[in-house]
C-alpha cells in the first residue's frame, strides 16, 4: 500500500497553476461529478517519498518528471550533470516548477496529462485501455 491515498470516487489532481497547462488541467477536473482533491505544487509541498511513488505509479524514473529542457530548468542545473535519484527529488521539492505533466490519479491509476482534454478521454473511456502516458 503506498502513502497516496487512492479511491474509485476520488481524483487527485497534481499540477502547477503557474502554466497555461495546469490551469486548463485543473479547469477540465473540475467539471467531473467524482471529489476532486487539486494540489498545486506551487502551494503544497509534496513529499520525496510521494514523488517516488507518483513516478512508480508512471512507471517512469523521478528524472523523467522534470522537463529538462525548461528555461526555468536551464537556469538553475547544468543538463550535463549526471544526478541521483534523491537529487531529483531536491530539485523537485526546491522547484516544484520544473514538473513537466499535470497528473491525474483515479482509483489507483496515475496518468500524465499532456493536453488537458486527455482528461475527458480518461473519463470517457475504460481507464484499462488508456495508456499511462497519454499522447
């Protein structure tokens, strides 16, 4: 059992409200009829621990949920540096910014959001026929 808590009548939505993305994420959330738990990494601080095992759930490295190539990114890190798994989750927590996807979990399903009407197609369709990472 993971320390995310999970629920057939529960989103959870992670996202940033500082992009264009995750305000449209969080918009298309909120339409939905299930309780909708909304965190803004910007104003919630998510654990290491947590971020493993949203990555876990992605079946994704914690590297991989940092878009490398943000100017945001580029400015703070060197994208030459080879980093450990504990310094992706300090540069996370130091700049929850760097997250590249909203994520979506339902029931006990995660998804990376990659254009915010993937969450009417996760809704609409049987989530055992949506990829994790949708494109």
């Amino acid at each position: 059992m993971g320390i995310i808590s999970t629920d057939k009548n529960k989103i959870t939505l992670i996202y940033n409200s500082g992009t264009s993305l995750g305000k449209q994420t969080y918009g298309y959330v909120c339409t939905s009829e299930k309780d909708i738990l909304a965190i803004d990494t910007l104003k919630t601080n998510i654990t290491g621990t947590q971020w493993l095992e949203i990555a876990d759930g992605l079946d994704l490295e914690i590297s991989d949920l940092i878009q490398k190539e943000f100017p945001n990114y580029l400015k703070l890190y060197d994208p030459k540096v080879k980093l450990k798994p504990e310094d992706w989750i300090k540069i996370i927590k130091n700049h929850p910014g760097v997250i590249i996807f909203p994520i979506i979990i339902m029931e006990d399903k995660f998804y990376q959001i990659k254009n915010p009407s993937d969450f009417i197609r996760l809704t609409n369709s049987d989530s055992a026929d949506v990829s994790r990472n949708l494109s």
